[in-house]
C-alpha cells in the first residue's frame, strides 16, 4: 500500500509539472507575442508576422503534448518548416498526417525536407509553397511543392536530385524531382523504421 501511495503521488507531481510547464510556455510565448503585436500595430505586415508565428508555435506544442512519442516526427518536420519561414518570412502550408518516434531513417528525411524547402524559397519565386507526410506502407513519404513559374531543365533536375538524394542515402531512401511549368514536387521517400 505505501508503493501504491508513493506511485500515485509521483503521478500526481508529475502532472502537476507537466501543468506547470505548459502554463509557463504559454505564459513566455504567448502574452510576449500579443504584447508585440500591441506595440507594433502600425506595421501590419510586422503583426501578420508575430501572429502566424504564434500561431506555429501554438500547434506545435500542441503536438508536442498530443503524442505519445518522446521525440515526435510531426513536431520535428513542423519546427524545420517554422525555421524556414522565420529565416526566411515566407509561408509554407503543412499537412502532416502520422506521426512517430524520430529516429535516423525519419530524422534525414528531414533534413532532406528541409534543403527542398529551402531551395523553393529561394528559386522558385512562389507564395505557394507546400509540405506533405504520411506514412504508408512502412515507408514514410514527404513531399514538398511549389507553385513556381519555371520548369527545371534537365540537368539542374538532375542535379537537385543527386543532392537531395545522397542525404537519405544513407537509410535506402530516394529522391524524385518532378518540375513542369506549374511548379516543381520534390518526393522523398525513406523506411518508417531503422531496421
């Protein structure tokens, strides 16, 4: 019976701090972000800024407390899309349907993601960039498309292609660029497991 007491009061402690963490990530991210946009409401674009990064963060830790996973897939694909956008203040529309427990297969996929959206921020002069993931099969798949006016020629898709693909190389995984006069789809295709 004192076993079950002790459990049941770290149980209690741990929730409490959970509580407790959540409210103080609240506390820091959001009331600083509304006082923000309070002092900078005569810059919109500054204000549009602050709350779609809010925003972000929001649903992030959102996802963070929603998972089961110690080191989640959706929250590590949504922190790297929010890094691109923040570096480079642009938006990048995201849907992630599984999620998992990050390990290396998932985590270069990633990294992979994350160079492709990169590089449609950079080259393809679009407002219409978007990432895609879901899981399938045992494989995870993540694609990222832009609404860019140029199509790719053939020696610069190979090129994009070769690079991206030698970072997921490593766990087996493959890369395919798609590039038509409507935008560019980068494909990125890894085992859901290591093993």
């Amino acid at each position: 019976e004192a076993r079950q007491q002790l459990a049941e009061e770290q149980a209690r402690r741990a929730v409490q701090e959970n509580r407790s963490n959540l409210a103080e990530s609240l506390h820091d991210s959001v009331l600083q972000t509304l006082h923000a946009i309070r002092i900078g409401a005569d810059d919109p674009n500054q204000s549009r800024y602050l709350a779609r990064r809010q925003e972000r963060e929001l649903r992030r830790t959102i996802e963070q407390w929603r998972s089961p996973y110690q080191q989640s897939f959706r929250a590590a694909l949504l922190e790297v899309r929010d890094d691109i956008e923040d570096t480079h203040r642009v938006a990048i529309e995201a849907v992630i349907r599984d999620d998992a427990e990050l390990n290396r297969s998932l985590a270069l996929a990633i990294e992979t993601a994350r160079e492709a959206m990169t590089n449609a921020v950079k080259h393809s002069h679009s407002d219409n960039i978007a990432i895609f993931s879901e899981f399938q099969g045992g494989y995870a798949f993540i694609h990222v498309r832009d609404g860019g006016p140029g199509k790719l020629d053939a020696d610069s898709r190979k090129r994009v292609q070769q690079r991206l693909t030698e970072r997921v190389d490593p766990v087996g995984g493959l890369v395919d660029v798609d590039s038509t006069e409507t935008g560019t789809e980068v494909k990125i295709t890894v085992g859901q497991t290591d093993g």
